[in-house]
C-alpha cells in the first residue's frame, strides 16, 4: 500500500513537471495534427522494426566501504571491518539512442522538424478560448504553447 502512494506520488510529481516543460513537438506548417500523430506512429513502428530493442543486463562497480571504529559516550569502541558492496544491477538498451535517431531520419524524411514551444504566459492562457490545436499554425517569434490535462495543446500566436 505504501509503495502504491508512493509511485502515485512520483507519477504526479512526473506529470507536474512535465506540465511545466515547453511544448516539445515535430512541426511542419500546415500540418494536421491527426498526420502528425499518424506520421509519428508510422515513424516508432519503423524505427522499432528497423532498430528493435536489445536490453542488456548491466552491474555498476562494487564499492569499498573502508573500516571505521565507532565509539560510545562511555569509551567503548569497536572496529567495522571493511567491506565490499555489490554494485547495482540494471537493464539498458543498447539500441535506444540509434532507434530515436532513427525515428527522427523518419520524421524528417516526411518534412517534419523537431521544435520546442515555449509556455504560454499566464495572461494568455487565461485570456485564450480552450481549444485544442487542429493544424499547425505558423511560429512566429509571439507563438506559445498552452497544454491542456488531457494531453493535447494549443499553439496560440499572441499579437506583438
């Protein structure tokens, strides 16, 4: 039960700060939205199939924890000997990074660029009618990103 609140807990905390993150999307003016999620998918699967996952087991170096002599109030002492502990074992996949890159060759070879939105400020986000972005606008300079909690966002391009 505790574990259970605690991953609630890392998972809100996850979900706030990524809320907080600018808008980090594939941009191609014009876009529909709708094909940019389709062309995105097409571009995981691919790279998946092209790249699929190789995880491999990993261990981190043991660590040396050297001999200490402790002491009480009293002068009594003693000596923990030194000691090796086991290194932590994890899983990577060696392929991630090769995989996301190809995915990205994918979605550049369908006109789309990697773009990061900036946040709208509060005054915009309050002053904007809630709408979700259908097709992608032109960036100007102005443009900002408002995210809404059930995943999609609008692009708003204030007057400046």
């Amino acid at each position: 039960m505790v574990s259970q609140r605690l991953s609630f807990a890392v998972f809100v905390g996850v979900m706030a700060l990524t809320s907080c993150a600018p808008l980090s999307i594939y941009y191609k003016e014009g876009a529909e939205v709708s094909r940019l999620q389709t062309d995105e998918l097409q571009c995981e699967i691919s790279a998946l199939s092209d790249v699929p996952v190789n995880n491999q087991i990993r261990q981190e170096p043991p660590i040396f924890i050297p001999a200490r002599r402790y002491c009480d109030g009293a002068g009594n002492c003693y000596i923990r000997h030194g000691r090796f502990e086991r290194g932590d074992i994890y899983t990577v996949d060696v392929n991630a990074s090769l995989r996301a890159r190809a995915e990205q060759q994918c979605m550049l070879d369908k006109g789309y660029a990697p773009t990061t939105v900036p946040n709208c400020p509060n005054t915009v986000f309050r002053a904007a009618p809630k709408a979700s972005t259908r097709v992608l606008p032109r960036l100007t300079p102005q443009s900002c990103a408002i995210k809404y909690q059930d995943g999609t966002w609008q692009i708003v391009n204030q007057p400046g």
